[in-house]
C-alpha cells in the first residue's frame, strides 16, 4: 500500500537533515567544498556550506573559511549567499574575532604584533613590556610576582606566525571587499575596509603594501568614500611601506591632495557672487580642508626638500579656505 503523503514529507525531511548533519561534519573537519560538491551534488553542498556559517555552533575561524569558500565558487554561488543577511552578517563578525589563544597577549588580551619573552618565561607584545623609552614597564612578573630583569628577548618564529595570521585575515578582507564592491554593499564593504585598518598595522612588509594598495583602490570606488577617508587611505599606505615606495605614496599623497583642494576651491572661486553661507558651498569648504589636513602629517615626513618646494602652495590653498570663510585670524596666519 501506497504511505500516506506526510510520511513521505517527514522521511525526506530526515534524509535532508542527516545530509546536513554529516556535511557540518565534514566542513568541521577541514573537508573542502569542492570535494563535497563533488560527493552530495554542487546544489546540496553549497546549501549546507551557508546553513554551516549561518549556525551558532562552530568556530569563527571555520566559519570565515567555509563562508570565503562559499563566495568563491561561482558567480551564482555568490550571488546567493550575499543576498542571506544572516550569512553576510556572520561572516563579517568572524573577521573581528581573535586568532589562536599562542598569538595572544595574555595581559592586553590582543593579538601579539612583536611577540617577546620575559625574563619569567611569559611571553607579552613588545609595546606592553616596553614603553616608549625602550624601558621596562613593570619590575615584577604580572604573572609570577617575580622580580624581571630589565631585557627582553624577541621570539622570531611566533612573530612570523602572528604575521601570517594577519596576512591570511587581510586576504580574506580583500576577497570579501572585491565581491561586496562588485556587488555595491557598501555598508558591508566598509565594514571590511575598517577591519583591514586593523590588521595593518606592521611596517616595512611588501605583502601588507600590496595588499593595502588594492584595498584603498577599492575604497575610492565606492561613492560614499569622503576626503577624510581618502587622507586615511594615503596614510595607512605610507604606514606599511618603507624607503623608496614610501617616498613615492608620499608624493602621490601629496599631490593628490593638492589637486583635489585645488578643483575645489577653483569652483567656489567661480561663484565670487554666491553666498558661501550655503549649505553646499560649505560642505564644499569642509570638503577642500579636509583634504588640505595631510599637510600637518606629510610635512613632517622624510624628503624635507620635496615638502619646501610645494610649501607655498599649501600655504596659497590654505589662504584662499581662509578667504573664503572670512577667518581673519586664518588670513593673518597664512
């Protein structure tokens, strides 16, 4: 005899839970996904794989590993797991969570940069041991209560590690800010884009430079990007480069901003007639200071024979904000 129609419901209802059951075992168990589109069909695998970011029970770090795995697949694939609020949003969380318990300062309970070793055997980021004076911040162990000799000592192959962490997060940030641009969320792209400031934080690594490269190159695409961030955006890449690449963004930096000021302040020059009390033309004045404001910063940067040549342009943007708003102090200064 034929079974009754919700028994058949409910049988393949269990079937579809078990498959998802034993597909949360495996992608728990480092299985990629492409072997699981190959075992349970691409369509069941991929709907699992966004049920298994989207459940409370697993690991961040397995969480941003499958979800990545899930954008990546196709264009469909992507398509359909953006347009999950709940996958995006777990996905996002999973970038700010803190890597393994070894590459974390145990007192500032923050993800080590220069790891180093006390004189007790704990190990602490460089920046909590010492202060700025290269001196020690504490005479006792906070761990031991034992009395600490003055000197540190660098541990090399844990430094390396917490770099690698970092590179690994800072590819995933590049990944998801591709996709969420190309896709025009732009909340969730900037999301990304002040996660990765985070991790950027390590001078002098070629890695970091390129990668912070494409993520400010993907950040002046979106249309709500403002001068404050653009002037963000050049710092952040003079922070992770060094000798001559760093030269070269200081310039670029430099000029762009200078340009920008310029177009600016050329069309409010052109309304000679119209009152600056505007709401546009002072957004338009807040907009020509803002990028004007790396002048403090990048002046006080290498290559002072560069900085003094440009110098007196500087001044003329600065003199022309101040005429413009009337700042007779701002005049007098400039």
């Amino acid at each position: 005899p034929s079974q009754p129609q919700s028994t058949i419901i409910d049988v393949e209802v269990e079937q579809s839970n078990s498959l998802e059951t034993d597909v949360h075992s495996l992608l728990a168990l480092g299985v990629p996904l492409l072997k699981l589109e190959e075992l349970y069909g691409r369509e069941l695998a991929r709907r699992f794989a966004r049920t298994f970011v989207i459940s409370d029970q697993e690991t961040t770090k397995k969480i941003l590993c499958v979800g990545a795995a899930v954008l990546a697949r196709s264009p469909s694939s992507q398509k359909e797991a953006l347009a999950d609020p709940v996958f995006v949003d777990k996905l996002l969380a999973s970038l700010k969570e803190d890597p393994d318990e070894l590459l974390m300062d145990p007192l500032m309970l923050t993800a080590l940069r220069d790891p180093v070793v006390l004189s007790t055997g704990f190990v602490v980021d460089r920046t909590t041991a010492l202060n700025d004076l290269g001196k020690l911040r504490f005479s006792t162990c906070p761990f031991s209560r034992n009395k600490l000799r003055k000197t540190v000592y660098p541990l090399q192959i844990l430094r390396q590690k917490a770099v690698e962490w970092r590179l690994k997060q800072l590819g995933t940030c590049l990944q998801l800010a591709n996709m969420f641009v190309d896709a025009e969320h732009w909340e969730d792209a900037e999301t990304v884009f002040q996660q990765a400031e985070v991790f950027l934080d390590i001078v002098g690594d070629e890695k970091y430079l390129e990668i912070a490269r494409q993520l400010a190159t993907l950040e002046r695409r979106s249309p709500h990007v403002s001068p404050e961030r653009a002037v963000q955006n050049h710092k952040r890449l003079a922070a992770v480069a060094s000798g001559e690449s760093r030269q070269k963004l200081l310039i670029n930096a430099a000029e762009e901003c200078l340009k920008e000021a310029s177009s600016i302040l050329s069309t409010l020059a052109s309304k000679a007639n119209v009152v600056m009390k505007s709401r546009t033309n002072k957004a338009m004045i807040a907009n020509a200071k803002a990028w004007l404001s790396l002048y403090p910063w990048i002046s006080e940067q290498e290559n002072q024979k560069y900085w003094e040549s440009i110098r007196m342009t500087w001044i003329q943007q600065f003199l022309q904000v101040a005429k413009l708003e009337k700042n007779e102090s701002d005049i007098k200064r400039w």
